[in-house]
C-alpha cells in the first residue's frame, strides 16, 4: 500500500471516522498564521476524517464571517479554491472566557450539539483540544476544558505549544497541574523544531546508513555545532521577548530537541516511547552549562536599525536579557565524551540559517597539510539540504588540494516534491496518535536541569554573567571566533564557498 493511503487509514482507524478539533486561542496569530492554514493542508491531502469539525475558540467577540476571514487570511489556496469553500464549511466559532465554567459548558455543547448533528455513535465522539495560548492559561484552560469540555464518550488529546515553564521548578509546577486534567497518553508538548523535514531525517542518516553509524563517536568527531540565526530584531515583540530570552525562546527546546536525536543511541526500534527512552537517556548524561562555557550577547544598532533596547514594548531599558548565546554542552558518556556540542542562536545576525554542522577529527599522518576538516552539515532552514564537504585534488594540472562538497540539496533533488510545514506533519501526528515527535515530561525534566542554573545566574545579573554587545547584521559579538576556537572548531578554509548553482545530476 502506499505509504500515503496508509496513513490516510491510520488516522480514519485511530479516530474511527469522526473528531471535533477545538482550537483554543483561535484569534491569536500562532492560530491564524500556523493551525489554521496546517488544518486546511491536512484537510486538502485528506488527511482529515471525512466527519471532522473545527471549532475556534477564545475571547474575542467576533461573528462568523469574521472568523472565517481571519483564519484564512494566510492560507495558501492558489489553485485550491474549492477545497478552501469546503474547509471554510467544516469551520465554526464561539467567543469564551478562559477561566469560567460557564464558557467551558458552552463549549461543551456546541460541541455535542454538533455530535449529534453528524450522527456520531456514543463512543466515537473524539475530541482534540489544541491549545494555541500563551502559558499564563494553560492551567485555568485545562481545569476548565477537563471539568466541563472532556470527552467522557469517546477519546480525548490535548496540544500544548512551548514554553514549557520557565525552569525546572515552574516545568515541574506545570507538569503536576497538566498531569492531574489529561493523562500523559493524552498529552502531546508541540515543539515544531520535530516537524521540520531534515529534523526528522536525522535518525535515517544516522541510522540507516553504515558509513555514518561506524563514525559517529569521539573518536571520528571534534566538535558538533547546532545553529540559529534571524536576520531580524524583535520588531515590536521585545515585551514577549524579554520575558524569556533566546536561551528559553530557542535553545533549551528547539536546540536540544536536535542534539537529542543526534546524540542518543540507537533505540531498539522506531516506536514512539522506544525513541524517547534514548532521548532521555541522552539528556540525563549532560550536566548543567557552566557559565564559563557560554557567550552571551545583546544587539546594538547599525546601519540604521534599531537596538533591541529601541523596541518599545521592551520596558526596561536596562534589560540584561540576551539576544544572543553560545553554549556548550558535554556529554558525559562512552560515546561522546570530551566532543564539545555547541548550541548557539541570536537574532538581528547577518544571515537567516538553521543547520547542524558535524566537523571530523583531522586525518591522522595526513600527506597533505593543508587539507581542510572534512565535515557534514545538515540544513534545516532555508532550502534543505544535506552535504559532505571533503578535499579533493583541484582539477588539472594542478596537484593543489581544494574543499568541495557532496550535495544533496533537496530543491534540486526532488523537484516535484512538497515538502509540508512542520505543525501539518505534527498535527498528522496527534491524528495518528504518534507521540514519537513529542516531548514527553521526563524529557523536559531532564532538559530543564541542563539549563536551569546558568538561566537563574542570567536572570539574577549574578557577577559571573557578562553581555557583550554586535551589531545589528553582524555574525554576533566579536569573541565569537575565539570562543569556537577554544572548542576545538577550525574555520582555517575560509576561502571554502557554496556554489552559486548547483546542477541535478543526470537520471540513470
């Protein structure tokens, strides 16, 4: 069968045909400019149960055409206009509170209501809750959905979108209070980082090819860099933004999520709890960051953009608050011990790139001295891409020794493939009941612990803590060099760069 139809089917099998979706925080931009349009994809390749129904939910009082203007507005549909009117026809919406019950049984309702409308079996009423809200909610809005909205005549999962708490006490407080309304079985932590195509490739890189499974261990590798950059400030989101910084924002989800899958052994199959046991198992194996293995950074103005200062949500002006950070990491394992995992991410840097970077050991005894590092690197964003950048004899009469790379960019590779957005794939997920690409609670537990004490040394101004300003558009502040360096990365082949085109190779 084809793997497509098969899933098609699980989803149908799963769900047996019918669920109600509740998209909590419906006015809200994650809602409009990512549920929303992920649904309407689903909804198009038929991924959704021909007896679905979505309901928007939150407190803004708006009626039906507004709604629907709302949630569409950034649906890609050229070419699709009639499935669009179909998806529009699945749509409804109910304004609520987050905090009473009197909202939550109006939900209810409405939602048996429309039950009982498509003639849906006692048994089979499914519900899934996706809460697309900030955190301040999550609790009042699970006690509330749990008292008056759960599902007691059929299944019931709940979506919740990071941050998962603020550090290891709040993640903790958190996951008590979720825990006692929806059981982890129920639960499913969205970090998007899991849905994105190359994040998802890893473990068939790693796992499905020989030549890179006999590799990779310390004594093949030097050091493993995981990169985040945006090109872009705050932009008037400073007020969200300094609340959390880009340790919290970025790196102890998203970051460590890739680490994860590139650090963990081999599990003993590809079911969902067997991957996040080693993922687990992975993550308890590094102790907490050092301050002295971290760089941190804020921007300043330069060439005429504003400073992160400048934004004028941020209210106070003397905010410590990192945009930028460099952190190493250890694990202290068989595997990977002394082999530096660099996790760095900023914003309003020179570039918008997201990739892992795996630099080998030097060749032992080497015949040619100048022969650069070989390394793989691993492009999430954009365009994405896998290549080996190895030395090969510079072709000629020449017997110079150049750096070139073994490509496997995909909009060259697969020209008519569609690569989907992350939250359609983990959506899909939710449907199938695949909790695989899901944070589970003793996952976060352990990640917290990593991240915890230097987070609090940070949000204290504690001596040991120093801000280096960069620039608006530069490549961060300018000990960057020498920190990576003190790690062990070699950028000696500056003079390395990616070709301007590259040409499909011919079919056999």
């Amino acid at each position: 069968m084809d793997p497509i139809e098969q899933m098609r089917q699980q989803v149908c099998e799963e769900l047996h045909g019918a669920v109600t979706i509740i998209v909590l925080g419906a006015s809200g931009d994650l809602a409009k400019k990512k549920t929303f349009p992920a649904l309407f994809g689903l909804f198009r390749n038929g991924f959704l149960p021909a007896n679905t129904r979505i309901v928007g939910y939150a407190r803004t009082k708006m009626d039906h055409d507004q709604f629907i203007e709302r949630v569409t507005h950034y649906i890609k549909s050229k070419g699709y206009e009639g499935q669009l009117e179909e998806f529009k026809s699945i749509l409804s919406y109910l304004s609520g509170q987050y905090d009473n019950d009197e909202s939550f049984i109006n939900l209810d309702q409405t939602i048996r209501q429309s039950e009982e409308e498509r003639k849906i079996e006692v048994g089979k009423r499914h519900r899934v809750f996706y809460m697309a809200l900030p955190p301040s909610v999550f609790i009042p809005v699970a006690k509330g959905l749990k008292k008056n909205a759960y599902a007691k005549e059929g299944l019931n999962r709940i979506v919740v979108e990071k941050p998962f708490g603020e550090d290891s006490e709040s993640s903790a407080r958190l996951a008590k209070e979720l825990g006692a309304c929806f059981t982890e079985e129920e639960t499913f932590r969205i970090d998007h980082y899991l849905g994105k195509e190359m994040v998802k490739n890893v473990m068939m890189v790693r796992f499905a090819n020989i030549f890179f499974s006999q590799i990779w261990n310390r004594s093949n590798i030097d050091n493993i860099q995981i990169t985040f950059k945006e090109p872009f400030g705050t932009e008037g989101r400073g007020g969200y933004f300094d609340e959390f910084g880009i340790i919290r924002d970025v790196m102890q989800n998203h970051l460590l999520q890739v680490l994860s899958l590139i650090a963990m052994e081999r599990p003993i199959s590809t079911d969902a709890e067997a991957i996040r046991d080693e993922k687990v198992k992975v993550l308890k194996c590094i102790p907490p960051i050092s301050v002295n293995d971290a760089l941190l950074g804020q921007y300043v103005a330069a060439n005429g953009k504003p400073s992160y200062l400048d934004d004028e949500t941020i209210k106070n002006k003397d905010s410590l608050t990192p945009t930028f950070a460099a952190l190493v990491l250890f694990i202290q394992n068989e595997r990977w011990e002394g082999v530096p995992f660099i996790l760095k991410a900023g914003k309003a840097l020179n570039e918008a790139k997201v990739e892992v970077r795996i630099q080998f050991r030097n060749v032992a005894g080497s015949l040619y001295r100048n022969a650069a590092r070989n390394e793989l690197v691993m492009r999430v964003q954009p365009d994405e891409a896998v290549y080996i950048k190895f030395n090969n004899k510079q072709p000629g009469l020449s017997y110079q020794t150049i750096q070139t790379e073994l490509d496997l960019t995909y909009h060259n590779r697969y020209t008519d493939l569609n690569i989907p957005d992350a939250y359609e794939s983990l959506i899909l997920d939710v449907l199938r009941n695949d909790h695989s690409n899901f944070v589970r609670d003793d996952e976060l537990e352990a990640a917290w612990k990593i991240f915890t004490p230097l987070l609090h040394k940070i949000d204290a101004h504690h001596q040991d803590i120093k801000l280096s300003n960069y620039t608006y558009g530069s490549r961060g502040p300018a000990e960057l060099d020498d920190f990576m360096k003190k790690y062990g990365y070699d950028r000696s082949n500056v003079n390395y760069s990616w070709p301007v085109q590259s040409v499909a190779p011919k079919k056999d």
